[in-house]
C-alpha cells in the first residue's frame, strides 16, 4: 500500500528543501507520495529539476500565501542511491 | 574504494559538481569515454547556489535554479546533494593551510570535499572506482596551482583516483589512465585563467547556457562578505558559527553602532520578508507611521541602546525626512512603540557599516 508522507521544508532555502526531500525520499518506497510545503519558492525549480534526475514523478505543484507545495510519487527506476 | 571484480560492472565515478562550467566539462568528458557518472554537490551554508541571491527584488529577473541540479539534467546523471553544514566549520575555522585573499580557505575546502566524497563512497551501497573534479591548474591562485594537485590528491586521501580530466595531461597519469578506464589522450592539457578552452569545449558539446559566477562558488571569497563574518567572531570572542549566522550576513545592511550589538536592517520588501523568519530569536523594530525595514538587532542590545537603533531604523524609512517616525518595538517580550527624529546621513559613522 502506498504512503502518503508530509515534508515541512518552511523557512528554508534552498538547496536545504532538496537535501530533506532527498533524505526522506530514501526511506520511502516506490509508489509513495511525499508533499514538500515550502516558503522558498526555488523549491518550485529545485524539487521538479531533482525529481527528473532521480527518477520521481511531480503529481502537482501549486503556490499561495507565500508557501509553495509540491507533490511529489517516488519512482521505481534506480539511480544512484537517490 | 571496494575492488573491481572483473569487468563484472561498467565502470563508475563520482564528480564534484558545483555547478559552474568546469565541473560540467569535467564530467561530460568522462561520460563520452563511456564511464557512467554521477555528480554529488556539498552544501556548506557559504554556496552562492542558494537563492538568497534572488531574495531581493532587484534579482528577481535572475533565473531561480540551482546550477549543480542543472548541470546534472544536462547531463542525465542522478546527483547526490550532501549537507555537510556542521563538518564544514573546522574548515572555515581552522584551515590548516591559511585562508585566500578573504575568508576563503580554498585549498583546505577542495581536500576537504575530495576526501568526504571518499567517505560518501565509502559509506555507498554501491561501488565506485574514481573521483572527477573539474580543477585546472593555475585557474585559482590558492587552491588550483601545480603545487597543490598533489597536496589535494594525497591529503583527501583519493591519491591516483582522483582525476582531473581539463589539465590531466598536464599531471602524471592517474590510476583510470593506467588501468585503461579512461584515455589518457582524450584528455586535456588546459591551464591558466583563461577560460577560453573551456568555452570552446562548452560550445563543442552544445552547453550554451551555463554558470558563470563572477566570484566563485562561495561567499567566502566576498569581501564584504567576509568583513562581515571577520565582525561576526570579533563581536562574539570566539570563531564559531551557526547557519543562522552565516544565512543572515547574506542580507541586509549590517550596522554595528556600539560594539555590543548590531542592527540588520532590510534593505527592501523581499528582505523584509526574509528576515520575518528570524523575528522570534531576535529583538527587531519596524517604523509604524511610514514604510520602513524591519530591523534585527544581534548581539547584547541594553533599553537604553532601543533609541538609536529606532533612530537608525527610521533613516532608511519613507520617513527619513520627516520629523518624527513612530517605531514599534519587541524587546525582551514587550511590544513598545517610540516617536524619535530620523538620523541625518552625516549621523551614521561610516565606521558603524560592516
């Protein structure tokens, strides 16, 4: 069964939301999503530009009140360690 | 590094990538031999590549990417990133090889990196059998010169796996150039400051829009930048840094009136917002009665020093000119507010400014 796991990356700048989205991407399993809510809106580049590197699917990315929300479906195509 | 069962696995490497052209280059010739390559990037706190740069308005139009994470989708390599925030200090602390023209300890950081991708490897489920960076000798005048090669190749403990595929030629072959992994004469002979080779590799291999960071990768090879971490230990009596520290002098006019404390004052709206984030762990001031900078004050601020600091404040207020600015207060708690008069120019010592 697939998870449904929350990244509070708030009042960081990046690339310090990509370093813990990559971090808790590790313990997840294929198929899991994980929500990453931001305040840098770098994140909108940084998280889309990783997940394309590593094999991660973005489900939706949407901004308001200053915060930044991407969704993100962890891949099943190995690369590296990501 | 594990050992190599024979030719049971292609063979791997792992290169530093920053972000600029010359760890591109580096990694894009080791891939076109045929190597499968990845790309680890370490975060320090000091990396140009945050966007704090775009945290001002008068960035905005600049592009919001991170160039190490680009370099990687040019190449189609996964890139591991590293926060290494907390070793990183003892570099910047107490480089044993001294620091460069600023706070930069260029030498001491380059060994550093090399040897903890050794131990990134080291500590890898999978098996890697050298390290790229894109150094060229003579590029830098610290870290990048003949001398140093082996002193970073030794010191890092990477020895003859450590290879620097833009100036290889120019250095005794490596262990991939012995062993055949890679050909030595597909490698290159560049050297010096100009950036001329590298631009015509760039173009040869179609990269068009890459980095060109006109001081480096890190702040600390910044002037004022360091001043402002030079001020930083001063004020405080010891070296020692937290990321907090090291975020905030990246923005913000930084004001020392007296020498137990100093005002951080915003320079515009999106540094303002950024320094929202800190008003929990700072006393900080913001004029009411016209538009104006919030302010944090760091350091040991007393009662009797809030006045000045308002009086500061206002001066880089829309009331600067006026008689009067109403400033509220949080200090210690309290919410307060303060009539005073906006300082003239000339009333801000120059010797205040960091």
């Amino acid at each position: 069964m697939s998870v449904l796991k929350q990244l509070d990356a708030r009042n960081l700048l990046c690339p310090l939301p990509v370093i813990r989205t990559q971090n808790m991407v590790k313990s997840l399993h294929p198929g899991d999503t994980l929500e990453v809510v931001g305040t840098d809106p770098g994140i909108l580049n940084d998280i889309p530009a990783w997940c394309r590197i590593s094999g991660h699917e973005v489900l939706e990315q949407h901004s308001g009140d200053n915060e930044y929300v991407i969704s993100l479906k962890v891949g099943d195509r190995l690369r590296g360690t990501s | 590094m594990k050992a190599r069962l024979a030719m049971k696995r292609p063979i791997k490497a792992i290169a530093l990538i920053s972000g600029g052209l010359d760890s591109l280059l580096a990694a894009k010739v080791i891939q076109e031999q045929g190597v499968v390559v990845e790309g680890i990037n370490f975060f320090t706190g000091f990396c140009v590549e945050g966007h704090t740069h775009a945290i001002r308005k008068k960035d905005k139009d600049k592009l919001k990417r991170n160039n190490a994470l680009w370099v990687a989708e040019q190449l189609d390599m996964p890139l591991h990133i590293v926060d290494i925030i907390e070793e990183y200090k003892d570099v910047v602390i107490n480089p044993q090889h001294g620091y460069g023209a600023n706070m930069n300890p260029c030498l001491d950081c380059k060994i550093f990196m090399v040897s903890k991708a050794m131990q990134w490897i080291a500590d890898s489920d999978y098996e890697y059998d050298f390290i790229i960076t894109g150094e060229v000798i003579g590029q830098r005048p610290m870290s990048q010169r003949k001398e140093t090669m082996p002193v970073i190749a030794e010191q890092s403990g990477a020895n003859d796996r450590l290879l620097r595929p833009l100036c290889a030629k120019n250095l005794p072959p490596t262990l991939p150039e012995r062993e055949g992994w890679v050909d030595r004469e597909k490698l290159f002979d560049f050297s010096g400051r100009n950036r001329k080779p590298q631009m015509a590799l760039a173009e040869h291999y179609g990269f068009t829009d890459y980095a060109q960071p006109a001081g480096g990768c890190c702040f600390l090879t910044d002037k004022n930048y360091s001043s402002k971490l030079a001020d930083l230990w001063q004020a405080r009596g010891e070296r020692a840094y937290e990321l907090d520290d090291i975020m905030l002098l990246k923005v913000g006019r930084h004001i020392r009136p007296k020498s137990h404390y100093k005002m951080i004052v915003a320079r515009e709206e999106g540094e303002t917002r950024f320094l929202q984030g800190y008003k929990k762990q700072f006393p900080h001031l913001q004029p009411i009665s016209h538009n104006g900078p919030l302010t944090l004050l760091d350091g040991m601020p007393t009662a009797a020093d809030l006045e000045l600091a308002a009086q500061i404040t206002a001066r880089y207020s829309q009331g600067r000119d006026a008689e009067s600015v109403t400033v509220e207060i949080m200090f210690e708690g309290e919410t307060s507010t303060l009539q005073v008069s906006p300082l003239a120019a000339h009333e801000i010592s120059p010797d205040w400014m960091i």
